[in-house]
C-alpha cells in the first residue's frame, strides 16, 4: 500500500482527457531470501491542464475520488521529454 503524500512516477499515457497514467516504482527485499524486487504500480492522475506527455516524471499526491479509477491529481512535472525548441524545417529546392 502506498502511503498517504507525493509520490514520483513516470507517464506512461497521456490519451485521455485531462487524465495521465503515471508508473510508479517500487524497490523492496524479500523477506526471506533478501533479494531486491522490483514493483511497478500504475495510477491514474488528474491533470486540469493537460500538460504531462509520455516520458515526463511526475509527481502525484492522493485526493478524493474524483472517477471510478481516478484518485490521485498531478501535483508538479519535475522532468520534461519534450524540448521547447522549434524543429527545423528543410528549405524548399534544396539538392537531393
């Protein structure tokens, strides 16, 4: 069980509207032969502005029920995929 605060994840899905997918993982040992697991949780997270794209990290914080699947709201987008530089377009008749 997750504990109640922040939890940082990466999206995974972002087709819906004004709802992201966040993965968040979980690193533990196992009881009896101390061997470290890896878990992967995925939630659904509010996002009002739809600003979160694949591959961006996140962080989530748990609210009140706001779909049948949806409790968790995007707090912050810590780290961006996407660059905010315009991409280049080839000049018309160039060589080929």
């Amino acid at each position: 069980m997750v504990k109640k605060g922040a939890v940082k994840g990466q999206v995974v899905s972002d087709k819906m509207d004004k709802t992201v997918v966040v993965a968040v993982d979980t690193v533990s040992r196992h009881p009896l032969y101390k061997k470290s697991m890896r878990r992967v949780r995925k939630y659904m997270a509010h996002d009002e502005s739809n600003s979160c794209h694949v591959g961006d990290i996140v962080e989530i914080i748990e609210t009140r029920p706001l779909s049948h699947r949806k409790r968790w709201c995007v707090v912050n987008r810590l780290e961006s995929t996407r660059s905010e530089v315009a991409p280049v377009v080839p000049a018309e008749g160039g060589e080929q």
